[in-house]
C-alpha cells in the first residue's frame, strides 16, 4: 500500500504540474476561451479525485496522519479553485480579473501541498527498493 500511495503522489505531481502547463497554454490560445481551456479543467476534476482517493490509501496503509491529511489538504484547495474560479466568472471584469489572480495563488499552494506528499512519500520508494534488494541499501 505504501508503494501504491508513492506512485499516487508521483501521477499527482505530475497532473498539478500538467494543470499549470494547461493553464498557460490555454491563456496563450488564439481559439475561443472556453475551448482553450478544456484541458485545463478537466484536469481539475482529477486533481479533486486523486487526492481523495490518496487519503483512503493512506489511511488503510496506516500512513502518518500528516500525509493523510495533507491529501485532503490538496483535494480542499482543488474546490477553493473551483469556488474562485465560478466567483471571477460571475463577477465584472476589472473584479474578475483581480479575483482569478487568487486562482493562481492558491494553485502554488496546491502546488506546494502537493510537493511535500511527494517528497514525504519519497521514503516509500527507498524502503520499497530495500526490500526488493533483499533489505541492502538503496541506491
């Protein structure tokens, strides 16, 4: 299970940094707005999922609390973005703009929360390869 909740925080890493390539990608898009950023947010959807989905392992892998939680962490700052995204849609312009800047923040922080499950999970990886290798030091 601890190997299981590595591999999630590495397919979780990647997808956050994916999201922040989708974002820019879709701000530098010549086609209509919403078309631009479809990728963008269908990437938000499993990056609520995935995080959830982390905590349960976890948890039935009696993980420390700190790395369940922080996966719950990821999948709450997922739905502030959603929130800040639909309050910025709904409001004018000038506003808008100013409140989307927040979406951009609170992407670093998922960024951030993310980051640290990686690099405390990286133990998961050195325990997983010494006990592959018959219980030697890792590489």
């Amino acid at each position: 299970m601890r190997k299981a909740f590595a591999g999630l925080a590495t397919l979780l890493l990647l997808v956050v940094v994916a999201q922040f390539y989708f974002a820019a990608s879709g701000g530098f898009s010549t086609g209509p707005d919403r078309a631009a950023y479809r990728p963008h947010h269908a990437l938000g959807y499993v990056i609520f999922l995935l995080p959830m989905a982390m905590a349960v392992v976890a948890a039935l892998a009696r993980m420390p609390r700190r790395l369940t939680w922080l996966a719950v962490l990821v999948t709450g700052l997922a739905t502030v973005e959603v929130v800040i995204a639909k309050v910025a849609m709904a409001s004018s312009s000038a506003v808008g703009g100013l409140v989307f800047g927040l979406h951009a923040v609170c992407g670093i922080a998922l960024l951030a929360a993310t980051w640290t499950i990686f690099r405390q999970a990286g133990p998961s990886w050195a325990l997983a390869r010494r006990r592959s290798n018959g219980g030697g030091a890792a590489d």
